[in-house]
C-alpha cells in the first residue's frame, strides 16, 4: 500500500495535473513525502535456503541517487516532481524494501544491510539503472524500474551470478499519488523477482570446504539472467500495462 506521509499542502495543483522542476532547479522542503511497499506474496515453490545474505545499496547515477521523484521528458533528460519526494534516497528506500522483501519470504536465515555486521555467506550488489517516470511515450507516464544484480560468494569474493530485472507500468493518471501507485507495482514485481532469483541461485546450504560450489557455469557472460517484460520497444509503448485497480 502507497503511503503518504504527509499532508498534501496543494490539492488544487494535484488536480490540474503534475508540475515538475529541472535538475538544477532548487525545490526547498517538499510538502508530500511518499514511500513504497516490500513484496509479501511469493512462488509457493520457493526454497528454504540456511545461509545469510547482506544487501548492499543500489549503486545509482547521480539523476537517481536524490530523495527527488526523478521523471523523463525525453530519453536524454532528467527532471524531478515539484513539491514531492520520497522518505529516503532512492537507492536507500529500495534497499529497505528489498531486505524487508526477503525477511517476508520466512525462507532465510537472516538477511541484512551490508552496514550492518552479519556474518554474510553471499552479498547481493544490485545496481539501480532505472527508476523514473518516462514521459516521452505519453500521458499518463510510463514508470520503468531496472536492477543489474549480482550475487557474491563471501569471503573469496567470487561473483555466483548476474541477473537484470526490469519491469515497465503505466500510470492511470498524470497526477503524483497515481504514479507513486506505479512505481510501487514496477519495483514490486522487479523485487518479487530479484528475491526468487537469489534464493534459488547458491545451494540451500551454505558454503564449505566440504561442499564447494562449482561455479564454471557463471564464468560465460551468455548464463547471465535477462528478465524483461512489459516495457516499450522502440518507439511502440501499447504492451505497456496499467496499474492495477
């Protein structure tokens, strides 16, 4: 569930639509904080694994890296909502959701932020290449969310696995809360994907000397997961869902 976490100081400009500032634009104290939800559904089939994994924020470009609700008038541009932001930079805000995420599964035995000192069997580095409201397809907007991610052996440091998960909604109206609804749909099913993914990648049980694990198939770059669905290609944005109702 969407929550807004402070009271909207301007209905009447929500109602005639989004405004938006540029880059370089100072926006002072937003007046609507919005946050997104962790994923508490899964696959029925989804093992119970007994190691522990520590997630490490999304590395982020700097367009993204903001507390700003970050949005696209053209593929080369980046402009940011007026007077609404998120609780917590992006990147941190999607770490907490994913580590909320996979505490909701009850299938590991801990999971934490790397900053926090676990005794981790594999790091998961997820890299957050998209996370905007693209407008250059048309109104209402289409929100794309994009997470490289790769799952690391502790504590030789060796790279199990690579996997890319994207996922595009369409907004149901170009208003800030109805595109918050979309960016939380998109990253969810992005993060319901990412959980599945790790906890199927390494065997159930941790590593040892007396169970290694053969990792000769991760070495070709061609075993790399690629998971897209439902985002435009070209200039062609009619597969693109809504959100749902």
């Amino acid at each position: 569930m969407i929550r807004c976490l402070a009271v909207c100081a301007s209905v009447v400009a929500l109602l005639s639509g989004c405004s938006f500032v540029s880059a370089v634009d100072s926006v002072g104290d937003p007046t609507d904080l919005y946050t997104v939800s962790p994923k508490s559904t899964f696959d029925a089939d989804l093992p119970s694994v007994y190691w522990q994994l520590a997630v490490e924020a999304p590395v982020a470009a700097a367009n993204l890296d903001t507390g700003r609700i970050a949005i696209a008038m053209t593929p080369t541009s980046t402009d940011y909502y007026a007077k609404a932001a998120w609780t917590d930079r992006a990147p941190l805000m999607v770490q907490t959701r994913i580590v909320d995420s996979f505490e909701n599964t009850r299938k590991i035995v801990a999971v934490s932020r790397e900053s926090i000192a676990l005794r981790a069997n594999y790091v998961l580095q997820p890299d957050l290449r998209n996370f905007e409201a693209m407008y250059f397809y048309g109104m209402p907007p289409i929100v794309k969310v994009r997470i490289i991610a790769k799952l690391v052996r502790m504590p030789d440091r060796q790279i199990i696995g690579v996997a890319s998960f994207e996922r595009c909604v369409r907004a149901r109206a170009d208003k800030v809360p109805k595109v918050v609804e979309a960016f939380d749909q998109a990253l969810g099913s992005v993060i319901k994907q990412l959980v599945s993914w790790t906890l199927r990648t390494p065997p159930t049980q941790p590593p040892s000397e007396f169970a290694p694990y053969d990792i000769a198939r991760y070495r070709n770059p061609a075993n790399a997961i690629i998971d897209s669905a439902n985002c435009p290609k070209g200039h062609d944005a009619s597969m693109v869902p809504y959100t749902d109702e």
